[in-house]
C-alpha cells in the first residue's frame, strides 16, 4: 500500500510489482484468488486430455470401457459441455471473490 | 450445387439489412446515451450479450460446425479455447488493463512502454490480426453467397465485398450504431431454431439439441462412431492442447476483445458482464457441434457417401447443408445463411474500422504527417479501408484453409505477441521498450516462420502448427522480454508508481 504521508523516497521494493512475489496487503490476497482460479481452470481443461492420452489409445476398445453421460463417453461430454459451465461458474467465484477483497480494502483506506 | 438463384434467402437478406439500417437510424439517438449511470443485474446481461455479439464472427457461426463434421472431438479444442480463453483475460488482466485506462492495444503499449516504435509495432500487429481474422470472414461470406446466388465462390466474394462495403458505407454515413443486444438476439435464434427443428426431423429430442446429439453419433456405424467420438483420431494429444491454449492466450490478447472492458461505465459491470457474455457465447457452442454431429447421421442413414475432398468443401457451410439435406423448410435455411452472413459481416465491418483507424492515426499521423488535420486524416482512413478490403478480398480468393483455422492464426499472432506484452506489462514492474520490442519481433517471428518455412521444414511444422504455435510461442516471447528488460535499463519510475498507485489498487 502507498504510504499516506508518501513523502520519504520510496524503496526499490516499493514499486516492486511481480506476479511470483506479490506486495503485501490487496496485491498478495489478489494473487492467492488468481492462482487459485487459474489452477481450476488449467487442470480441467488439461486435465482431461492429458489423462485420456495417457490411458486410451485404441478407438473402439475406448468406446467400450469408459463411462457414459447422457448417453456419449463421459469425457466426451465432460469437454464438449460441461467445461463452458465450469468457465462460467469460475468467473463467478473469481467476481465473487475480487468483489469481497475490493470492498474491504476500500473500507480499510 | 445447384446453381441457381434462390430467392428466398436473397429477399430475406435484402429485408434485413434494410431493416437492420432502419432500425439503426430509429434507435441512433437512443444509442448514443450508452449506458446509464447505474446498472442493475439485469444490465450485466446487457453487457454480457455485447461481449458476445462482439465475438460471435464466422467462425464460431459457421466455423466450429465444420470442424466437427470433419474432425468430432477435436473441435473442442476450438470451442474450449474460445471460451476458456475468457477466463484468462478476466483473470489475469481485465480490471487492471481497465485501471490502466488505455483503450486500443497501441495506446497501451505506447504508454506502458513509453515508446513509439514499440506502439508501431503493435500497431502493425494488430491491422495484420484484423487482416487475417476478416480473410476468415470473407471466406464465409463467400461461401454462403455462392450458395445462396448459384455463382462459383470467386465471384460470390466479390460480390460479397460490395455487399459489406455498401453496408458499411450506408451505415457510416447514416452513423448508425447497431444495437448490440438485439443483434445478439438475431443470431442465436436464427443459429437454435432451425437446429431444433433439425433435430425433431431426425427424431431426436428437440428442446435440447446440444445433448440428443451425442445419441445421433451414437447411433452411427459402430466404427464412424467411434471415429469421431475417439479424442485422438484426427489430431495428436499435443496438437489437442497447443492448439487449445494458443485459441486461449489468444483470446485474451485480441485488441477487439481488450476493447470491450471500456463500453462498460466501470470495472465491476465489466468484470460481471464476462459472466454473462461466457454463458451467451456458450449457448452458441453447446449448439454448434450438434450440426456436424446431425450432418453426419443424415449422411449415414440415407446411405450417402462423400469422398473427403467434397466432405472438406462443404465443411464450412456444414450448418447450411444440414439443414438443407434433412428438408427444412426453406425460410428456415435462408435464416441459417442470413445469420452467418451477419455474423460475417458484422466482424468484419468492426474490424476494417478498427485496422483503418489505426493505419490512418497510429501509422500515418503518428509516424508520417504529424500535421495532418482530422479531415486529412478521415480521407486517410476512408482510403486505408478500401485498401484493407481489397487486400482481404485478394489473399480470400485462395483460402489457406478452413475458417476456424484462418481466424486461429490470427489467434495465435495475438498469443505470441500481444498477450506477453499486456501480461508482463501489467504484472512486472521491469518490463520495458526494449523487452517489448524484441518480444513482439519473436513472436512475429515464431507465428509466420512455420507458415513460410514449413514445407521446407516439416518438424518446424510439427512443433509449432501454424495455428497452434503459442504453446511454444508464448513462453519463449515471455523468457525474451524478460531477459531483454533484464539486460537494459528499467522503466521511468514515475510509471512504476503509475503501476503501483493506479493499476494495481483496489
């Protein structure tokens, strides 16, 4: 946070903006949300596949042993359907979020 | 193809631009107060249905479709890094681009890197995604008016170009603004209904096509089945992903898309309209495969066989076909055709508008004729779009690909170039001119290289496809501006407090 009485030379470390080492206070709390919500979404979207690439090489044995949703392979649905939906409920949770932080910083000050 | 006029799309298309113009001038005064001082939830749908007006282009109408018809599960990789891409740019960058208060990606550059070679230089980037992105466009076009006219696809383009230079042309003089939301409107219907109606003739539930459809492939030979349902038959693991992350990267570092966060009277509206703008592009893509998915069931139970060069032609107006082949009702196909046209139309008139801007005031006036006058400069622009228009029409009369390809390589440009800059720009104090520079010139190094030097080069070609190079790309763009910035002296600190006090506080 810039000092009130900003009027002593700011540190180096003042103006210090880096994701991997985030200023204390708002920045730091923004960031932990940011991760958070980044690894969500990484490791659903890549998640799948990557876990498909590693067990199922053969298309019609594939067919036969994985499970089903409505009707289709459920990896199938899973990529086709339900990551859109888990898009949007990330950016909610992440609004959700961001909107509780901004507000008690804005109170704070 | 039959070729032979049909009219009934044609009057339809006449009806709606007209319409569409009349409408325009109707609401002109109403549009111009924007949005008001406060906005309700129910405004965050408005936004949100700007957002996806915004995006939806030829390639999600009319684009997606086809590559499912041609490749099943590997067309997710599209509609994923189309939508996921959202949650990057929320996540990462929307409110602080926003704090930032630069509006175009050359303003930002300029004044995060205080520098104006490196504001020319994604200038340039950024006419030459809007040039490949509207190749995307004019292809569509093309398509479907050589469809609806009965004329060859060289001609259809041609007559295309007119067609949306006129509109554009009508609506600049008139200055109608359209209006986003009932634009959002048009398209979706036109786009579900007739897949609703699809579905019903085919005898699979109706109300929600988006999920009978994955019974339709069930329902196919045991072996096409399997083929389109399997994730690896027509596309690596690694092709899956890269190209799933550069559409992402790629979406948050389009200037089109940047734009958006500004329309919007203040940060949080802009951040909950991505919510909504998410859920109204996601009812475009839960439909979209479900007409590759149907076309591919008529195909099989009327014993239909096409041989993959005819498949490969009619890949792209798959969503037309469909319809057309099961026998709906030819209002219904002349609404499909209408809707990817508007679509078309709609981004690429966004697009010349934008490229023509940035020609005629980053690049002529910022670099050639500082003393050039406003009207000097709108003659500039006027000229700077007819050029632009052109230069599209001539690379769109030999496609290099499908749409959903052509508008990918626009992605993955922005991914290797944009997306670093605005990224490191936001979240490292460090990053200065030179870092931008060098990173912008890699990335438009990196994007171009597989696409000219890859038959000569076939591994280049399998570690960076040309629509998929920002897995690679990105990272390496992001390591080069950072070692560069290291090298070479730091930013001003006046802008490092600009970081710190304005951007990055609550």
């Amino acid at each position: 946070m810039p000092q009130p009485d900003g009027q002593a030379q700011p540190s180096r470390e003042e103006l210090r903006i880096n994701f991997f080492r985030p200023r204390a206070g708002f920045m730091r709390k923004e960031v932990r949300i940011i991760w958070f919500t980044l690894a969500a979404w990484a490791i659903m979207t890549f998640g799948m596949p990557i876990h498909m690439a590693l067990t199922h090489s053969d298309p019609v044995r594939t067919m036969t042993e994985v499970p089903y949703v409505f009707g289709i392979p459920a990896y199938f649905w899973f990529s086709g359907q339900f990551l859109i939906l888990w898009f949007i409920f990330l950016c909610f949770v992440f609004n959700v979020l961001i909107d509780w932080l901004t507000s008690s910083y804005r109170r704070r000050r | 193809m039959e070729h032979s006029l049909k009219l009934t799309p044609f009057f339809l298309l006449g009806c709606v631009l007209i319409i569409s113009l009349l409408v325009g001038l109707l609401t002109r005064r109403h549009d111009q107060g924007g949005y008001g001082v406060q906005v309700h939830s129910i405004g965050h749908a408005k936004i949100g249905a700007a957002i996806a007006s915004n995006w939806m282009s030829a390639a999600s109408f009319l684009g997606i479709a086809g590559v499912f018809f041609l490749n099943g599960y590997f067309a997710f990789a599209y509609i994923l890094g189309w939508t996921g891409g959202y949650v990057l740019l929320l996540v990462l960058m929307g409110s602080q681009i926003r704090r930032f208060g630069k509006y175009t990606a050359p303003d930002f550059v300029e004044a995060r890197y205080n520098s104006s070679v490196a504001r020319v230089c994604s200038a340039v980037i950024a006419i030459i995604i809007s040039l490949i992105y509207c190749v995307a466009q004019y292809k569509g076009i093309g398509l479907v008016f050589a469809w609806m006219f009965g004329i060859d696809y060289t001609q259809a383009l041609f007559l295309g170009t007119v067609v949306t230079l006129l509109f554009l042309m009508t609506a600049g003089a008139l200055k109608v603004s359209r209006n986003q939301q009932m634009h959002y409107l048009i398209l979706i219907l036109s786009f579900v209904i007739p897949l609703m109606v699809i579905a019903k003739k085919l005898g699979y539930n109706w109300l929600f096509p988006q999920f009978s459809y994955g019974s339709a492939l069930r329902d196919l030979p045991a072996d096409i089945s399997s083929t389109y349902l399997f994730p690896w038959t027509f596309g690596t693991p690694y092709e899956w992903i890269a190209l799933c992350f550069t559409l992402m990267v790629g979406t948050a570092g389009l200037p089109h898309v940047l734009s958006r966060f500004y329309t919007v009277p203040n940060n949080r509206d802009a951040r909950w309209g991505v919510v909504w703008g998410l859920f109204f592009i996601g009812l475009l893509y839960w439909s979209a495969p479900a007409f590759g998915a149907f076309a591919r069931s008529w195909l099989a139970t009327s014993g239909t066989e096409l041989d993959p060069a005819t498949a490969q032609a009619l890949a792209d107006i798959i969503v037309i076909k469909t319809a057309e082949w099961v026998g709906l009702n030819e209002i219904l196909v002349s609404v499909l055709a209408i809707g990817g046209i508007l679509a078309a139309i709609s981004t690429i008139t966004g697009l010349l508008v934008t490229g023509a801007g940035a020609i005629s005031y980053d690049i002529y006036y910022r670099l050639i004729n500082p003393r050039a006058n406003e009207r000097h400069l709108l003659l500039v622009a006027k000229g700077a779009l007819l050029v632009l228009a052109l230069l599209v029409l001539v690379i769109a009369v030999n496609p290099p690909g499908m749409i959903a390809q052509i508008t990918a390589v626009a992605f993955a440009l922005a991914g290797n170039t944009l997306f670093p800059v605005f990224l490191l720009g936001i979240w490292w104090d460090r990053t200065n001119k030179y870092g931008a520079i060098a990173g912008m010139l890699v990335g438009t190094v990196i994007t171009f290289a597989p696409i000219l030097f890859g038959h000569l080069l076939p591994t280049l070609r399998a570690i960076l496809p040309p629509t998929s190079s920002a897995l690679i790309g990105a990272p390496v763009v992001i390591l080069t501006m950072i070692v560069v910035s290291r090298l070479t002296p730091p930013p001003p600190e006046s802008l490092r407090r600009f970081l710190v006090e304005k951007v990055h506080s609550p």
